[in-house]
C-alpha cells in the first residue's frame, strides 16, 4: 500500500467496485480496500449441488433499472425473468391467489400518509383487519422495515409489481465483472484490510488501516466511504466501525433518520421439487402469520431449491436462534404447507445455507430505511465533506435506498462529483463552484420480489 493514490475507496461492494472503475477510466488512482476477505459487499453468491447460483443476499432486478442493466450490458450477463404466480397460505390451506397484488395494492392506496409524518402503522387506522396484515406483510418484508419507527411519508405511494429478473448465472457475476474491469496499473485491491481511523481536513486524508502484516497509514487527497450506513451509525469499538477526525458531525442529523433493516433469509435444498406435487408452477408462497412470512422457488428455472424469508420485526425476533433452529422450523411449515411428514421432509432435503447479516460485523443489517421524519436524509448524507470525503452505498440514493440499483447510481453520482471538482480545481475555481444537479435513476434491485412504482423517494424496486 505504500504508492501513492488520488483517492481511497473504503468497501468493496458494487458502489466501491463502480466507484473505483469509473474514477479509473478517468485517469485516477485509486486505494479499494475491503475489511472482508471477499468483493461484493452483501452480494453472496453461493452454487448449488447441481451448480445453480444461490443468493444470500441481494437477487432480484426489479422494473427498468437503468444503472444495472447498464453494467449487465457491458458485462453481457444474461437475466431471465422470474415466474409471477403466487400462492397463500390461510392457516388451513395452500391456494393460488392470482389477485394477491390487486388486493395488497387495495390495501396500500388506503394507507393514509396525510398530516404530520407518522409511523407506517399509525397510518393504517382506516383500514379493515385484512388490508392491515396486507399492508404490513408488504413493508415488513419487502423494504425490512419496524412499522413502529418507518416513515409513512417516505414509504408514501407504494404500489406492487412483479416484474422482475435474476441474472441467470448469480448476481456475483457482476462482482467479477466489475473487478475485472478495473486497470491495475491505475487501481489496488486489497480484501482483509479494516480501516480503523480516518483523519481528515481540506485536501487531506491520512488513513490507518489494518490487514495481516499490521497498521499502515495511507494518505490520499480524498475517500470515498461506502461503508453500509449502520457502521457509521455506531459509536461502539469493533470490527468495521470507522473513527473520523474530526468527527462527522455535518451528518449527525442525517445519520439519527435511518435504522438498518433486519432480514432473515434461509436457502433449502431439496432431492426434488415435491411443492409441484400440490402446487404446480409456484413461484412466491405468502404466510403472513408464519414465522417464515414468505417463501419463492426459482421459476421459471426448474430447480430443488427453495428461499425462506422474514423481515422487519420477524427477522429480529427469529434470527438470533441461529440456522439450526430456522431450518426446523422451516421443514415444520413446508410439511403443513404441502402435507409432508416430518420423516419425510427430513429425507428430502439436501442442504441449507444461511447468513446472518444482523450480525455480519461489516454490515449489521440487511439494508436501510428511514425513520418517521428522514425524507431528505438521504441526499444529506451524499453530500460531499469539503471536497474531500464523499459518500456512496445504497443510503446515499434518495429514490432507490437499500438496492443494488441505488448503489450502482451513486458510484456515478460520485465520480461525477470528485472528477467535476478536480476538473475545476485545476481551472483555479476550486470550492467555488457551483455542482451540476445530480441525476438520480428511479429503478432499482433487492433480495424480494414486491416492487415500489409510485413512491418518487423510493422508485420502482
């Protein structure tokens, strides 16, 4: 680490991965370091026993995501369409539901997002007991979100769609192409190395970081912090927690509105996909009242595998017993879903991956969202530091917060930022110029299938 580099790049997700290509391209040099010993951030790609990619984090492609469908292009990985039939679970019985999103979307065009901001649940006060558990299914499990403490202005507008993709050899795929894509002559990569403390002023950043061969310091004119939004919320000494000197105090306001979703997330894998059996062609299964809420197999793809998920309140409430115990839990409420015996869901299944990114020490959390008075908190938070620390991650996008796509469009807006200063810089204008308003995309990616169309804070997901 001891060249020289123009800019530091902490995190190696897809915003630090984009980031630290498209400044690159322009001609800088640049610092990514990662504090896990792999890319990708909370892409986790795992591989089935028949090779087929398993996500343990983000899957989903959701509408027209400019930004993603973008780098898939230039990567040219291929995306199938993912099946759109769902089925419910009533307590008693499984049943397809063709008019599950016309309801759910009944339901949402009720919440009232009049007045002062408000908790998403004090906002369903009109609504009958079923449009609630619709309601709250929704939020909780598609933006993994407390109802107690989300915005009902920020979450305003919500409308349910299912277009979406997955790319058909794991969303990893990207990870490496955007790796590869970087020019080692102009770019280091280094994974295992934990940024500990960041001292900054105007022009200057003197950074100690931490790897196998000890502390080094590093010093650069600028950092990118792309760091998941709960690690620099904490003021607790661990693994990932960033010390800045001076503090940031410019973001406190904006720091205090987000909360880090909790997800639950478990992959099963099967002998054979016996859900046909009961359920031909099922892609997404709801329970709302089960401990696992929601469940998709990988349709149109015919494989084993099925996904169990909970969000929001649930997840916090079952993730903390660990793998074991969701997957007994999971085979218990697939046995009465499809009328299996215990024995016999014991015999089928194969395998299970879990990762729990509660505890994941470099995220703690799955994604974010905002607390009731956090609209405009996001863009507060990408706000540039004295041209010198700037700021990327999914939190940062005003329209698309907790997705893929939102990281990937603030990459751009970022480099665009830094390499607009320097082109100015050196024309003598400096810090008196005027930025040039930032595009920000509205389509966007997440490990779920519900899809946000109407809400201009959120977009389309």
């Amino acid at each position: 680490m001891a060249e020289r580099y123009d800019t530091l790049i902490i995190g190696g997700g897809v915003a630090g991965l984009a980031t630290a290509t498209l400044l690159s391209d322009a001609g800088q040099r640049v610092l990514l370091v990662e504090a896990r010993p792999r890319l990708g951030g909370r892409i986790l790609t795992n591989f089935g026993k028949n090779g087929e990619p398993l996500e343990l984090g983000a899957e989903f492609i959701h509408g027209n995501a400019p930004e993603t469908l973008g780098w898939l292009k230039k990567a040219k990985l291929a995306k199938y369409r993912v099946a759109e039939t769902q089925w419910t679970w009533d307590g008693e019985t499984l049943k397809e539901t063709p008019d599950f999103v016309a309801k759910t979307n009944e339901a949402l065009d009720k919440v009232s997002a009049e007045g002062p901001d408000h908790t998403f649940r004090d906002s369903l006060a009109g609504l009958t007991p079923d449009e609630r558990c619709r309601a709250l299914h929704f939020v909780s499990n598609f933006h993994a979100v407390s109802p107690d403490e989300a915005s009902t202005e920020v979450l305003a507008g919500i409308e349910v769609d299912l277009t979406a993709y997955r790319l058909k050899a794991g969303y990893q795929t990207l990870v490496e192409f955007l790796t590869a894509r970087l020019d080692s002559a102009r770019v280091n990569v280094h994974c295992g190395s934990i940024v500990q403390k960041v001292r900054w002023s105007r022009g200057h950043v003197e950074a100690e970081i931490e790897d196998p061969t000890g502390v080094q310091t590093i010093r650069t004119e600028r950092a990118v912090v792309t760091v998941p939004v709960g690690l620099l919320q904490s003021r607790a000494i661990g693994p990932g927690v960033i010390r800045f000197s001076p503090p940031l105090r410019e973001k406190r306001e904006a720091l205090t509105s987000f909360r880090m979703g909790s997800v639950t997330r478990l992959v099963l894998e099967f002998s054979k996909p016996f859900w046909e059996e009961k359920a031909p062609g099922i892609t997404f299964l709801h329970d709302p009242e089960g401990v696992l809420p929601v469940w998709w197999t990988s349709r149109p793809l015919e494989t084993p595998t099925l996904v169990a998920w909970a969000g929001g309140t649930k997840s916090l409430e079952i993730s903390a017993y660990g793998k074991d115990w969701l997957v007994r839990k999971a085979l218990t409420s697939l046995g009465r879903y499809f009328g299996r015996a215990p024995e016999e869901m014991d015999e089928l299944l194969v395998g299970s991956r879990f990762h729990d990114w509660n505890e994941d020490p470099f995220s703690q959390g799955a994604y974010s969202y905002l607390r009731v008075g956090g609209a405009g908190a996001s863009e507060a938070l990408g706000e540039p530091l004295k041209d010198t620390l700037y700021f990327a991650g999914e939190a940062t996008s005003d329209t698309e917060t907790g997705t893929v796509e939102g990281a990937l469009a603030s990459a751009r807006r970022v480099a665009g930022e830094i390499l607009y200063h320097r082109h100015h810089l050196r024309k003598g204008m400096g810090a008196e110029i005027s930025r040039r308003p930032l595009r920000r995309s509205t389509v966007s990616a997440r490990p779920h299938s519900l899809h946000s169309e109407k809400n201009s804070r959120r977009g389309a997901e």
